[in-house]
C-alpha cells in the first residue's frame, strides 16, 4: 500500500477490524518522545469506532498513570482515553490473583481480603490495592537500609498491613515487578515470607 491513507482504509473498511491493541514504549512512545504519526492514527481509530486497547509488559505504571502519560505524549484531547482501554502487566497481575484467590479466600475467612507482599512501585501495588487486596511492601521509606542482617531478619516483623501486624507474616501471594530500588533486604523479606507461607501465590 503506497501511503496512509490508504493503509487506513485498508484496515479500517477492507478488512473491517474492529478492535486494535498496541505496545506502547517502541511503538507508540519511545520514552517521553511519540512515535511519527502514533498520535493521528490512535486519534482516528478512536473517532472512527474503533475499539482501541493500549497493552504494555511495564508493571511500573497503573492504568491511571499509563492513560496520564499516553494523554501527555500523544496530545489525546480530553476524553479520548478511558482508564479501560489500558492493559498492563499490573492490571492483569490484578485480575490473575482475583481469579485464583477471591473465591478461596470467601470461603476460607468470608469476605476477609487476601494480603499481598509486593516488590515493585507505588503504581504497582496501587493496582493490586484497587482489586480490593491489603498489600504490604512495596517503595521502602527514604533512609530505608538496603542490607539486612540474620539479626535484623530475625528481629523484623512480617508484614504490616493497614497499620496492623498480621498473625506470623501470613500472606496469600508474592508479586514482583519492576524495581529500580531492589535490593537485599526486600529479596531476603520476601524470601522469608515464601518460606513461612509455601501455599503463597
């Protein structure tokens, strides 16, 4: 096909697809920078009908955060995007462990919500807290040591959730996703946690 226009009729009234999901960093963005002509073609799509889904392996980010970025770099006008039409690892990280332990976990202690130990960022473990779990984890405090010694990890209390110490560390799950802060002390707290829960997720 020699140009975009017909590229898009192509797509659009030829094949008649429906429903289009990109990658974001690479394809749409590359860093804060967008990608030629990434902005006009998701514009487009959208105005056309089309169902677009933006879908990224980037755990860092929640939806909130990856909507507010593709509105920024892409120039969305408001209301373009929705928070639905966001994939990320994060979400679907979400929904798995809503799948294997809601229903387990009602039965078990009615309706008392499963913990989840997390590695990763605040935009992580807000996707994990807003599919209804306690999390525990995630960005340690400034000043936080990044060693721990057998004492140390002897003395720690496994983990906190919503202010209250949870009987003997017990959680339902381990998630990791990106860390640019990983460091001994959260990989020999989580390993600990695994160790004393090995029904964990």
């Amino acid at each position: 096909l020699e140009d975009q226009a017909r590229v898009s009729t192509y797509l659009t009234k030829t094949l008649n697809i429906r429903n289009y999901l990109f990658d974001c960093d690479g394809v749409l963005y590359r860093g804060t920078d967008p990608m030629p002509e990434a902005s006009e073609t998701i514009q487009s799509l959208i105005k056309n009908g089309k169902k677009v889904f933006f879908v990224t392996n980037n755990a860092a980010s929640s939806r909130s955060e990856l909507k507010r970025k593709l509105e920024k770099v892409l120039h969305c006008p408001d209301g373009l995007l929705s928070k639905e039409m966001m994939i990320g690892s994060a979400y679907v990280a979400a929904k798995y462990l809503q799948s294997r332990l809601f229903r387990k976990k009602d039965m078990e202690n009615g309706n008392k919500s499963p913990r989840v130990h997390v590695i990763g960022t605040a935009g992580l473990c807000h996707e994990i807290q807003s599919a209804g779990f306690d999390v525990s984890g995630g960005p340690d405090p400034e000043g936080t040591p990044s060693g721990m010694s057998r004492d140390e990890l002897a003395a720690y209390c496994f983990p906190e959730v919503k202010g209250e110490l949870s009987e003997s560390g017990q959680i339902d799950a381990v998630v990791i996703g990106l860390d640019n802060d990983f460091n001994y002390r959260k990989l020999c707290i989580a390993t600990v946690l695994l160790q004393h829960n090995p029904q964990a997720v």
